[in-house]
C-alpha cells in the first residue's frame, strides 16, 4: 500500500532543505509513497518536518536531513516508527494545539494546489453558499464578523465592502478587487505562507469578494522577492479556473469572476493601497491623496476593494462557518484572530495564529521559548519597520489593537521581531530612518527630505555632536514628519525612532567612532 | 561589458506578449529584465512607442522600482536581506563581510563578472534569518562561512560551464 508522505514546499522549509530532502526521498521509496509537497505547518525550527499519515493520524518527524533518511527508514519511518527526530501526532504539538486554526486551518495539511484536497477540508463552502445570497447579504456577514483589515491599517472590511457595493462604476461598469500581497513588512511571512500553502482559499475569498460588491476582476498584487508563491498561486488560479471556481459561469451560477497575479517590482511604499494600484495600473509607485478613496475611485479611476491576503483568505471561514463563529474569538474591537509571526533573534520563530488578547510576553516565550542565541531578549519590534520597538516593561499588554495604539505602538500584520542585548537602539533607530530615505515615494517633503536630516541627526548624536540639542532636533524632525506626511511612511518611520529613542536612551549617549 | 548587445528584434517579441493587457508596463519590464537580465536604456523607445506613453514615462517608472537595472547583471545576483528581523540575526556582519570578499559594493558587480550584489529588504524568510537570496532560491541561517560555501559553489559552477 502506498503511503501519503508530505515534505513542505514552502520558501522557509525549503530554505532548511525541504527539497533535497523530498527528492532523496522519492529516489529512495519510490512508488512505496504518495509524495505530497504540503505547505508548512509554520514551526520553521522543526523545518524540514516529514509527515507521514497513519491510522492514528499524521506523525510528524523533524527537522529531517537527507543523512537521516537511512535511520529513520530504518526505523520505520514510512509505518510512523519510533526515532529521536520523532515529534508524535502532529495535531497533538504544543506549539500548533495551543493555537487557535481559523484562517491557517488547511496550511501544512493540504495539497496546495489541488482542488480535491481542499473541497475534502471544508473548501469552497463559503463560495458555494455565497453563490446563492444577495451581495448585501455577503457584506453584512462580513460586518457582523467583526473582521478589520489584516495589512496593518485595521479598518473593518465590512465598511469598505459596503463602500464599493454602493458605488457607480459608471460607463465602464466594471469594480475591481485587488489582493495585497506586497507583504514588505520585515519580520512578517503569513501572506506568504498562506499562498504557498493554502492558495485556493485566498482565490475563493477574492470570488466571495467580487459576489459582495460587484466586481468581475480581480488582481493578486505579488511582491517580486516571492518567486515561490508566484508558481503556486499561479497553479492554484489554473486549477481553480479547471474546476470552474473561477471564470465565466462559476458552478453553473452565470456569475463570473476572474483573477490573475501581477509582479511587483521591490518598491516596499508599493504596500500602500494607492501606490500599489498606481502600480498595477503601470506607473510610478507615487501615494494617491485621499479622498477619493480607492474604494470609490481605485483601479483605473474604478470602485476598488483593496485588501490583505489574510483579510481575504478568512473571508471564506466567516461565510461558512458563521459571522458570529469567527467574532466570538478575540478581545474588545478586536475580533477574531490574528496570524502572529514570530521573527528575529527567537528560538521557536513560527506562525502563531491566536484569537486576540493573550499577551505578547506568552508569545515571546510560551511560543518562542526566548532568544535563539540564548542571551537576554532586550526589545521586539511589532507590526514591521513602521512599528515600535517595546522595551520589556511593554510586553505583557494584551495583543490588541486598541492597547498597542495606547503604547504609540501597532501592532500591524502581526509580525514580531525579537532582539536580544547585542542590538544597538540608536543603530535601529538610523536604520528606520534610512529605509525611509531608501523607500520614501517622494512626494512630501518631510518624508523625503525629514528622513535624510534624521539619519544625519541620528549620527550625530552617537558621534556625540552637542547630543541633547540633536536629541531636541530629532524630536522636532520626528513631529514634522508624523503630521506633515502624506502616508503612513513618512507619518509612522517616527515610531520606531522615538521609541527607541524614549525606551532605550543609554543607546544614545555618545559612542565616538561607532556610527557607520 | 558592452551594452548594446541585445536583440531588438527580441526585445520587440516581448513586448508584443505582454502590451495587451491594462497597465502593461510592468509585465512588459519583468518580461525583458526576465530575459535580458536587465533593461536596456536603448529599448525605452521601443517600449515606450508600442504602449504609447512617453520615454520619460518610461525611464520614471523602470527608475522608480529597485528591481529594474539598466546595465547587465553578473552571472548571478545575490541579494542579501538588510531588514531588521535579518539584523536581529547578524545580517550586518554578513553584508560586511559579502562586500569584502566580493571587493564590491550594493547595486555592483563583482570585477570579474560573477556576482551582482543587491540589497533586500525582506524575503519573508524571517523565521530562519540571516537570509539571502540567489536567483529564485532563498537561503535562511546565513553566516559568514555559509555564505563563502555558496559563493564558492556558484563560482564553481559557472567555471566548469565554461
Ligand atoms: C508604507 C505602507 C506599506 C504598506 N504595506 C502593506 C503591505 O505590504 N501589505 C498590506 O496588505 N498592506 C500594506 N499597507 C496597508 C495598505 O495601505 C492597506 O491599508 C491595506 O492593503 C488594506 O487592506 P486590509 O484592509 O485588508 O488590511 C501598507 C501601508 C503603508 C502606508
Ligand atoms: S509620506 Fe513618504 S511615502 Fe508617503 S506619500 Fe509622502 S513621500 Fe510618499
Ligand atoms: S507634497 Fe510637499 S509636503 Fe507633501
Ligand atoms: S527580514 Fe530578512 S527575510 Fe525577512
């Protein structure tokens, strides 16, 4: 009898050999397996993690070399065998039981690109009970989950939903809905990860979507340092359009939907929701002044829903499962879950998905177990480079939107970069700056030219250059810049700098000779 | 390095597979970077006639983005991951230590032709930081050594083609 075996073939397990791995052991069993390229279960220290499926279930064993393939076949491998690398039932892991599967619930267990695996874990429910309600059905459930935007800025879908639905397309009568999956947020991989693992559900949010408010096509806005998702999301849209989920008659329904995914070109402003339809639309990355909203005048001057991957990857859960189902996770105007990330200097760095509100000290180290290199953990920055950095005096706040924007912090799209006491605050600080130099589009003066001056300030008082004079300076620039800026990346660069700078001062007392 | 050793004739091909589509431009530039290796300045005309945009249009936008280059790459391109979940991990080290042993630079190409290094800011492989990228394979856990085994690797290679 064959035996169903996955190896991931996602970026970060392949990054740790997945690979290799699955071709050593393909030659090796040959037709005693059924080989399955799985995404990641997303507990990337036990990359690459074999499964093997048993009558109890799936045993997971890891992390695997190719040197270890002979013991552990040896050992029985393919039976689900005793061995050191052994981790037991998958399901029963701590790391992956303490956490709460909503929108992750298929990635690691599916076949990413098949559209069989998928309908056998509750796949395309969503699309097929939405095939048979109004648009202002879909919308309201949407409203009533509670789910707000996954790309940082938090807004309630449901809202902008409601926007696009009630919106004249006019002449052109066409709507669009762009997916975006810029994902330039260091520290942060969840987008990734549910497109090389579970693809078909971001394709049936975005055909949910196009039902909701009207609109025909959609756009997968890829970023270009995602080489792997590309290939699979494309195969996953080919599959999709085989099986008639997508394409002019979706299910015999005479509704139509179609999708196709375009390349970014490394431009991380390109994240913004107008920079990046500026994108598509085949220009300059340059930020749109709002209003009009894209949601009113988006996509080629036309009613636009822009969204996040996970936002629209959840969407299916919440059709199917219930608008209550999903918002009774979670904590105050925060519903649901979040897909955490955990990043940096962590032991245990890996997708934590959990319904808000447990702490991010839990996280740091019920999930992450501390510091990979083992020394103390001195500051974590959460929400990407725009977010602060907390010192640990900040960690037991509950993950919540409301209580991170309480801490002039965010907490963003979830991503959690830990540091230990090697890291140089004033060093992170220059950095923020110069990534708004580097990324900035250039429209507004305060971002454009406000983070040249930071980095010069910054470097200035770690040569220890009148320090306190410049330390007033770069609290003035950081002003200018948070309100005289056109977007967040101007307006928000000011976050990491001024925490570091608040919560990390002895990093700013002189250190002639250091700054690079 | 010569650089008007491409092929209009090609050039124009590519062009003609992707024009059709709303907001062209940059499948069109992915098309002949993907080829080329980079985008020749000398093809802006012909781009910019067939999407009927201006050549300053043009040049603004392959200038914009961080991907497009306009002269030829080495014979690979390595990008290394500068953002911060990499530093947390030592990726300054890294950079430093690519930079000397190259001889070169960010946005330059080693003397003899082989490695393009390029700065990144992020390849999602946050979780096995220090990360670095060549061609469309990633790499996570970097340290110096690892990265010389690499580099040794690729240039190996490129000696036995020959
Ligand atoms: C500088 C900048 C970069 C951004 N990058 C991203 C990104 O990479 N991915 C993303 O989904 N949203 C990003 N956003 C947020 C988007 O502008 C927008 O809020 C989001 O795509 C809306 O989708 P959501 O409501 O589902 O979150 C960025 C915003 C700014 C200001
Ligand atoms: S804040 Fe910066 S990135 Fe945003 S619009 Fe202004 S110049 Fe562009
Ligand atoms: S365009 Fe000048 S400050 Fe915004
Ligand atoms: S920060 Fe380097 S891979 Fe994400």
């Amino acid at each position: 009898m064959t035996v169903r075996v996955f190896v991931p073939l996602d970026t970060s397990a392949c990054a740790r050999g997945a690979e290799e791995l699955a071709l050593a052991l393909q030659t090796r069993c040959g037709d005693d397996i059924e080989l399955v390229r799985n995404g990641s279960r997303g507990l990337f220290w036990l990359e690459p993690m074999v499964e093997v499926e048993t009558t109890q279930g799936r045993i997971a064993y890891g992390p695997v070399k190719v040197e270890d393939l002979d013991g552990l076949l040896e050992a029985g491998l393919l039976q689900g065998g005793e061995h050191p690398l052994q981790l037991g039932l998958t399901e029963e892991i701590p790391y992956l039981k303490q956490q709460q599967r909503l929108t992750f619930a298929r990635v690691g267990v599916i076949d990413p690109v098949s559209v069989e695996d998928y309908k056998a874990n509750g796949g395309f429910v969503g699309l097929q009970s939405a095939l048979g309600k109004t648009a202002q059905q879909l919308v309201d459930e949407v409203k009533e989950s509670g789910l707000r935007g996954r790309g940082g800025a938090a807004f309630p879908t449901g809202i902008k939903w409601q926007t696009v639905l009630d919106a004249d397309p006019g002449d052109k009568a066409q709507k669009y809905i762009v997916c975006n999956a810029d994902e330039g947020d260091s520290g942060t991989y969840a987008d990734r990860m549910l497109m090389e693992g579970d693809p078909l559900s971001l394709v049936e949010g975005m055909a949910i979507a196009g039902l909701a408010v009207g609109a025909t096509q959609g756009y997968i806005y890829l970023r270009e340092e995602y080489p792997q998702a590309h290939k699979i999301l494309n195969a996953a849209i080919a599959a999709a359009e085989k099986a008639n989920y997508l394409g002019d008659n979706i299910q015999d329904s005479g509704k139509a939907f179609y999708l196709e995914v375009r390349l970014g070109a490394k431009a991380y402003i390109c994240g913004e929701e107008t920079s990046l339809l500026e994108s598509l639309e085949g220009k300059r990355g340059m930020v749109r002044a709002k209003p009009p909203l894209p949601a009113i005048v988006g996509l080629f001057g036309q009613p636009t829903v822009v969204n996040n991957v996970i936002s629209l990857a959840t969407v299916p859960t919440i059709i199917s499962k219930g608008p209550e189902f999903y918002r009774d996770y979670g904590m105050g105007r925060s519903r649901g879950t979040l897909p955490f990330q955990l990043a940096g200097n962590i032991k245990q760095a890996g997708l934590v998905e959990l319904a808000f509100g447990t702490t991010l000290r839990q996280l740091l180290f019920n999930f992450g177990d501390g510091t990979r290199t083992g020394k103390p953990m001195r500051a974590v920055q959460v929400g990407g480079p725009l977010g602060a950095y907390l010192p640990e005096s900040q960690w037991d706040t509950p993950l919540d939107y409301e209580a991170f924007i309480e801490l002039d912090a965010v907490l963003g799209h979830g991503g959690v970069v830990a540091f230990d006491d090697s890291v140089d605050m004033s060093e992170q600080a220059r950095f923020s700056m110069e990534f708004c130099v580097e990324e900035s589009c250039g429209k507004c003066t305060p971002c454009r030219i406000g983070s040249t001056r930071g980095v010069e300030v910054i470097d200035r008082i770690r040569q220890g250059e009148n320090a306190e004079d410049n330390k007033a300076l770069l609290r003035d620039l950081c002003d200018t810049m948070v309100h005289g800026s056109l977007c967040a990346m101007g307006g928000m660069t000011p976050f990491p700098v001024l925490s570091a700078l608040n919560h990390f001062s002895e990093d700013f007392e002189s250190n002639p000779g250091e700054a690079s | 390095m010569s650089q008007s050793h491409w092929n209009p004739q090609r050039v124009q091909t590519l062009i003609e597979g992707e024009r059709h589509q709303p907001g062209a431009l940059l499948p069109v530039l992915h098309a002949i970077q993907n080829d080329l290796g980079y985008v020749p300045p000398d093809s802006l005309p012909l781009i910019a006639e067939a999407l009927n945009l201006s050549r300053a249009e043009v040049h603004g936008v392959v200038s914009f983005y961080h991907h497009f280059r306009d002269t030829p790459p080495g014979r690979h391109t390595l990008e290394i991951c500068r953002a911060e979940s990499c530093q947390a991990m030592g990726s300054r080290r890294l950079e430093n230590h690519a930079r000397q042993r190259l001889g070169v630079g960010y946005h330059q190409t080693s003397p003899d032709g082989e490695i393009s290094l390029e700065p990144v800011y992020c390849l999602g492989n946050c979780a096995c930081s220090p990360s670095v990228r060549i061609g469309d394979k990633v790499y996570g856990d970097m340290d110096s050594d690892k990265l010389d085994q690499l580099m040794d690797e690729l240039t190996t290679q490129a000696v036995e083609v020959r």
